[in-house]
C-alpha cells in the first residue's frame, strides 16, 4: 500500500506543471531610480578602487552626471506623455509611473543635485595641514577627539562615501512617492532612511553632537518603520493583498471574490483602521508632523548642515508624495475617517511649529521649528481632498524645497573658531558685516514666512484655497494666524540681522567656492521666479496632479 502511495506521488509530480512567468519589467520608465541606484554602486567601486587623491573628484563628477542624467530621463518620460495619457503601473504593479510620481521625482533630482553641490564644498574652513577640507569627518569610524581622528586629519583623509550614501538615499526617495504596493513602500523607506542615519554622524565638528542627533533619528526612525510594518500586516489581512488598487477595491466593497484562507479576517474593518492608522504615523513621522515630530530640531541641529538641508527638502518632498498617493488612492473610501483625524494633526501641527519657534536661540533648530509649521501646511492642502489640493501640495513642496536647501546653504557660510556659528546671538549686526549674505538669508526668510511676491507666498495661496475649496474653511483660519506667530520669529531674524549693532569678535562670514554659491544663486532664483511668474508651475503641478489607479 505505501508503495502504491509513494508511486502516485510520482506520477502527480512528474506530470508538466506551467511554467513560472518571468517577471515584465519597464527598465525605459523605471530609468531615473535605476541611473541613481547604478551610479551609488559605482561610487561604492569606486571608494573601493580609485586612489585616495582622486576619488572626491571623481564621486562629485559620478553624483551631479548622475543627477542630471536621472532628471532627463524623468523630463524625457514627462515628455512622452507618461505623466498623463501614458500613466500606468509598472513593474508588475509595484510602481506607479503617472504625473504625481514624475512631478515629485523630478522635484527631488533637481532638489539633491542642489543639495550635494553644499556636500562637496571645500573652501568654507581654513585649509588643515595644507589639505582643503569639507563638512565631513576626516574618518568616520574614529573616535572623536582620539589620536587617530588627529592622524587621520592630518593626513587630509575626507570621507567621500557621503556621495554613494547621497545617491542610495535618493533611490528610496524616487520610489517612495511612486510605490503601488506597501511591500515597495516599505523597501523604499527603508532604502531612503538607512543612509540617512549614517549622514547625521559624520560631522566633521562637534561630532559628538552629530553623532547624538543620528542615534535619536535611528531609534525613533526604527520605531516608526516598525508602526509601518506593522500597518502593512495589519492591512494585508484586511485585504488579502498588499496592492494599493486590490485594498482600495476592498475599502469600496466593490470586490466579491474572497480568499477562503483569509475569509474570516478579509473586510474586518477594525484591522482597516488601525492598519491605516499605523502607515499613516509611519509616514507623517517622515514628514515631520506634531506629535511625531520630536527627533526633527535634534537632527536638525546635531546633523552636517549640507545633510540637514537636503534632508529638510528632500525627505519631505518624497513623504508627502507617498502620503497623498496613500490617501487618496488606497483610502479614498475612507474619507470620512481620516479627514478628522488629520485636521487635528494639521491644526497641532501648524500651531505646534510656529509657537516653539519663538522661543529657539540656535539657527538651525529654528528652521526645524518652521520645517514642522511648513508640513502642517502642506496638510492643509493634503485634507482638501480634491485635485486642487493634490497640484497645490505638488507646487508647494517644488517651492519649499529650493528655500530650504538655499538656507541652509547660507547657515554653512557663517562661521568662527568653531565652525559654523549657529547660536542666534552670533548672526546680531550680519547685515552690516555682510551686506549680501543678509540680505540673501531675508529673502529666504521672507519666501519662508509667505510673503507676496516670494515663492511662499503663491505656495501657502494655492494650499489654502485649496483647504477652502475642499471645505477645510477653518483649517485656513488657523493656518492664516499660525503663519501671521511664523512671520514674527522671521522678522526678528531680519531685525536682528540689520538693526543691531555687531559685537567684536563675532562671526565672519567665508568665501564659498562656486558650488555653495550655485546653491544659493539658485535657491534666490527659484524663490523670485514662483513668486514673481508662478502661472507656468502651477499649471504643470495641476497636470500633473492625476494618480492612476
């Protein structure tokens, strides 16, 4: 008898089974996260291969063609109308390739290829031991203040692996946005965030404070991706698939086809809600959002000042695009739910950054402040809930991005025996020391506190209308007098900037290289251009405000 079972057994296995499809991939649309991703695992050979003189030359080359050649292919894609007619999903159902995604990874190509020209900056400190030095440790894995951080200081190492790191960060944050399944949501979290936490622990000053700010980001950030994890499991069995077209099926009701394995949890509405309520805390802790904001004035502060900038812009632009495609393609069906819980973190949050702002002595945990009151207000624009509110969300990241990376840009140039003087009382009397460094840094201050004819000023325009069009009227009410507490701490840094006298032996400002000076030029640029001319951007962030399903 076992023998005669054995022998069927046999016989059922060898019969022809069909064979495994072979997996469809768009390499052509999926090009500008594949450009960045090939040119860090090149910067990593490189690191390996390349002799030491040569590879920061070579790193910063590898970074900006990069940069540049990923920003064609999305403006190619764009072009090819794959923003609008074309717009589908690719790569089996894992990414979505539609007018949002394109808009958002173009916003941060052009936003990190910015970013990383303050990265490779090398004239702000005076020169050590005949050798230029950047931002960065001179050798990461040495302890701070040992002899072999001396040695290896001497001997003019730079850590140039903040290159590849830059680029694997820009991957997750390519896809992040463009993710259509929470599986690719979470991979590209984590592939965007690990690197990260590695650059906020490699200042070259004060390191021990930079160190401090990576190990709070890593802690808190690990929560937050274990909320998200958690979520995605909780939302699988609910819906029995982790594709965001096949959950929202399932929200609506419109599917009727049960997976007899999950027929028992499949629509229960509670693991719907505390799933969602979970991948919702995971991406507003990215975006920085009240009461998940703590880790940002630390980071913020603690981090190279290069890395805060582009993580300031960057971060968020891909957070937000992820959050709108999850709100309003996944969960549409669940308006009525997250609308409320969402005004509430919109109203903290805006009220939250600009109150706290007030009372910060230090720079850059001054931005960080304002960073968490300009996410309550991009809010505002996420709530709305309508196509209005996708394009003025879109417009408002684009706009923001460029003013933060430019202000940080200009933090790194202020400067004493110490490095860069962040503490507010140093920067009392720059507008006479300085004259254009201070009145670069208003501009910037001024597009941030959304005065008219600055880029801040059409971006907090277009969300708010949005937020009252979407009938949010209130949530206006009080994003209009949270900016009117923004504007106060603005001003005060302009006042203080102008109108006080500046104390001997206070900072100087130093001479940028081209490339910090790049950043800053642009930044104005951007800042003037969408507050003075703003039509043909909003016009392309509403065409381009349509998520395929």
């Amino acid at each position: 008898m076992s023998a005669m079972a054995v022998h069927s057994l046999w016989t059922t296995a060898a019969e022809p089974i069909d064979k495994i499809p072979s997996p469809t991939i768009e390499y052509a649309q999926l090009a500008p996260a594949l450009i960045v991703v090939g040119a860090a695992v090149v910067g990593v050979l490189v690191e390996a291969l390349v002799p030491r003189r040569a590879r920061y030359y070579t790193q910063v080359f590898l970074t900006v063609v990069a940069l540049a050649a990923a920003f064609a292919a999305v403006v190619a894609l764009a072009a090819g109308g794959y923003g609008t007619t074309k717009a589908h999903i690719a790569a089996m159902g894992a990414i979505a390739v539609d007018g949002p995604a394109l808009f958002l990874q173009g916003t941060i190509l052009l936003a990190s290829l910015v970013a990383v020209f303050t990265f490779a900056e090398r004239r702000l400190d005076p020169a050590a031991h005949g050798n230029r030095i950047d931002s960065f440790a001179a050798q990461a894995a040495s302890v701070p203040g040992s002899d072999g951080e001396k040695a290896a200081v001497k001997a003019g190492f730079t850590t140039t692996e903040v290159f590849p790191l830059v680029l694997f960060a820009i991957t997750g944050m390519l896809i992040f946005p463009a993710a259509n399944d929470l599986l690719m949501l979470f991979i590209a979290l984590e592939v965007f965030s690990l690197p990260l936490y590695l650059l906020c622990a490699l200042a070259r000053r004060k390191r021990l404070l930079s160190q401090e700010a990576a190990v709070k980001y890593f802690l808190l950030g690990a929560f937050s991706s274990a909320f998200l994890l958690f979520g995605i499991a909780l939302m699988y069995g609910y819906a029995g698939s982790v594709s965001y077209a096949r959950i929202a099926d399932v929200v609506d009701g419109s599917v009727r086809t049960i997976d007899p394995a999950l027929a028992d949890t499949m629509g229960n509405d509670a693991l719907l809600l505390i799933g969602g309520a979970m991948i919702l805390m995971g991406l507003l802790f990215k975006v920085g959002a009240v009461p998940f904001h703590m880790w940002t004035p630390d980071v913020y502060q603690g981090a190279p000042t290069p890395v805060t900038g582009f993580m300031a812009a960057a971060t968020k632009v891909a957070a937000f695009g992820a959050l709108l495609r999850l709100l309003y393609v996944v969960l549409p069906g669940l308006r009525w739910d997250w609308r409320p819980v969402m005004w509430a973190i919109a109203i903290v949050t805006m009220l939250g950054g600009a109150i706290v702002a007030i009372t910060q002595t230090d720079i850059k945990r001054l931005l960080a402040y304002s960073s968490i009151a300009h996410a309550g207000f991009i809010l505002a624009g996420v709530i709305a809930a309508t196509p209005a509110g996708i394009s003025s969300v879109l417009f408002y990241l684009a706009a923001y991005s460029f003013v933060t990376i430019g202000a940080f840009a200009v933090v790194t140039l202020v400067r004493d025996a110490g490095g860069e003087a962040t503490h507010l009382s140093k920067w009392a009397g720059l507008g006479r020391r300085s004259p254009l460094v201070a009145a670069v840094f208003a501009v910037f201050l001024l597009a941030f506190a959304g005065i008219p004819l600055t880029s801040g000023f059409t971006g907090k325009f277009a969300v708010f209308s949005a937020a009252a069009q979407g009938g949010a009227g209130a949530l206006v009410v009080v994003g209009v007098i949270s900016s009117a507490i923004a504007a106060f701490f603005y001003i005060r840094v302009i006042v203080l900037m102008f109108f006080s006298e500046p104390k001997e032996g206070g900072p100087t400002v130093a001479v940028p290289s081209p490339l910090t000076m790049t950043t800053i030029g642009v930044g104005v640029a951007v800042t003037l251009v969408l507050g003075v001319a703003p039509q043909y951007f909003l016009d392309l962030a509403s065409q381009a405000g349509v998520f395929v399903r």
